[in-house]
C-alpha cells in the first residue's frame, strides 16, 4: 500500500525553528561548557566569568540560527521549500514536486523520527529532516498506516 498525501509546503521559519530545537537537543552538552567557564567565578571572584559565558551560548546560539538561515536563501535548497506531494510506503518516501519531478529518500537515510503533536519528523542530519504534518494526509488510516510503518522500522516505539 501506498500513502498519497496532500502538497505541502514547509515555511522557512518552521525550517529553522525545527532545525535550532534539532541542533539543541543533539548538542545539549554546549551548555555545559558555559556553565564550566561561569564556574570560573569561583576561581576569580569578576562577574565577567558569567557575563562572558552567557555571551558565549548566545554567541553559539546564534551561529546555529544564522546557519538554518543561510539555508532557507540558498538557490539549491529552494526545492526543499516548494509545495511538494509525498507517497509512503515500506520501501521508500517519493518526495513529488509534480508528476514528472520527485526525489526518492529511502529508509536507512532516516536516522530518527520524532512524532510530535501533530506532525511526523523524520530526521536524516542535523539540517536535513521531513515534516510531515497529519493534515497533510487524507485519511486518519494513512496516518495510522505511516505511523505502523514506522513502528516496524523501529523508529517509534510501540
């Protein structure tokens, strides 16, 4: 069986707040670092240690927010941000800008899923990942059958 979903487009802004929150969680450790360099505090009573370290993750925070929006203006990741329809199945995911153009993604090239409140996101790098909303599918079935296809490549748990 083969799910057929709606066009969808993803929004830049979506792109990069997806992309920051991806990067954050694979990289949690960063904060640590700030918080070694304000525990330089203790060693030199200066409130520069805090102020410098608060800085430093802003700093860092800000590299990743100005990277996944470099991408969203590039001329060769502008078809990631094109309407585009996607089919489903145990094979593959066939991203569709029309019937002529589409992109196969098969599964070993998705390292995680993430399944939130209302969407699917299916992570293959730090930057690169599919968000696939539910209210881009036609019926609750193809959801839940998408959903089935996940659990058994073991992406989700039961």
């Amino acid at each position: 069986m083969i799910v057929k979903t709606k066009k969808y487009k993803l929004e830049a802004g979506t792109y990069i707040k997806m992309g920051l929150v991806n990067v954050l969680k694979q990289q949690w450790w960063v904060i640590l670092i700030a918080v070694a360099i304000a525990c330089g505090y203790f060693w030199i009573a200066s409130w520069w240690w805090i102020s410098m370290a608060i800085l430093a993750y802003i700093l860092y925070v800000l590299f990743w927010v100005i990277q996944f929006t470099g991408v969203t203006q590039m001329e060769q990741n502008k078809v990631m941000f094109e309407k585009m329809a996607y089919e489903i199945d145990s094979r593959q995911i066939l991203m569709k800008i029309n019937t002529k153009q589409g992109m196969p993604v098969n599964w070993n090239m998705i390292k995680s899923v993430q399944m939130t409140k209302d969407a699917f996101v299916l992570v293959m790098s730090k930057a690169q990942f599919i968000h696939l909303p539910f209210k881009i599918f036609n019926s609750d079935n193809d959801k839940k059958f998408v959903e089935t296809i996940l659990k058994r490549k073991g992406y989700i748990g039961e």
